[in-house]
C-alpha cells in the first residue's frame, strides 16, 4: 500500500509539472534558444548575458560568462547545423521562489566540432529566461 501511495505522489506531482508548462512556454523556450544562437555566432555575449535569468546572473559575472562563451566559440566554431531533439518540463527554486520552465536538448554540428547541448530556460514573469547552458562533446577536452 505504501508503494502504491509513493507511486500515486509522483504521478500527481508529474502531472502538475507538465500541467505548469504550456504549449505558449515550449515555444517561447525554442524562440530565446534560437536567439541565443544567433546571438553566439554574431559573438554578442553581452546581449546573451543581459537576457539570462536572474538566478544565472546572480551566480555568474558578465565578464566570466563571456571568457566561457568566447573559449567555446574559438575551439568548437560557428554553429553550422541545429537539430531540436526534444523538451523536458522542469521546475527551478531560486530565493524562496519556484519557477516552472523548459530543457531543451540539441544536436549541434559546428566548424569543428559536433555536440549534444542543453539549454534550461525559466519562465520569469512571462518571459523565457536561460539559467542553464550544457555542452556534451567528445572535443571538449
């Protein structure tokens, strides 16, 4: 019975998740990546940076972001090729405030690399906000 009522929480707690990201969200989430891509190729790390969601900018300075964002660039190149693979409903906690949001994962082909990436994405009062970036490649080191 306890097992049942374990699996019957989680169930609950699933489907609210999924309820709080709407469809208007998935979009807005694939818009703000699509940006942030652009945004990288043209190498605007300031305009990335102003756009990220407050919990991001609170733990990560300008000039730190830019030096990863720069590092990135110069050893994987511009994107060539961006294939969405999926989305993943999340939830974030940051000062007490709950923020529902958007994974997002990639299959990214650069100038010299190739890669799966995750971008997080909150939803900061109506707005999809990145507070997460994640590159997966066999070139990062």
């Amino acid at each position: 019975m306890k097992i049942f009522a374990k699996l019957m929480l989680s169930l609950v707690i699933i489907i609210a998740i999924l309820g709080c990201t709407s469809e208007k969200d998935i979009e807005s989430a694939k818009l703000e990546a699509d940006n942030f891509h652009k945004l990288i190729n043209a190498g605007s790390y300031s305009e990335i940076y102003k756009n990220m969601a407050t919990g991001f900018k609170d733990n990560n300075t300008e000039a730190r972001f830019t030096q990863f964002m720069s590092s990135i660039k110069e050893k994987f190149g511009e994107y060539k090729e961006i294939k969405f693979l999926k989305w993943q409903a999340h939830t974030a906690k940051y000062l007490d405030k709950s923020y529902t949001g958007v994974v997002l994962t990639f299959d990214v082909k650069y100038d010299n690399s190739h890669g799966v990436e995750t971008i997080r994405l909150v939803n900061e009062n109506g707005v999809m906000r990145i507070s997460g970036y994640n590159i997966q490649s066999d070139d990062v080191f």
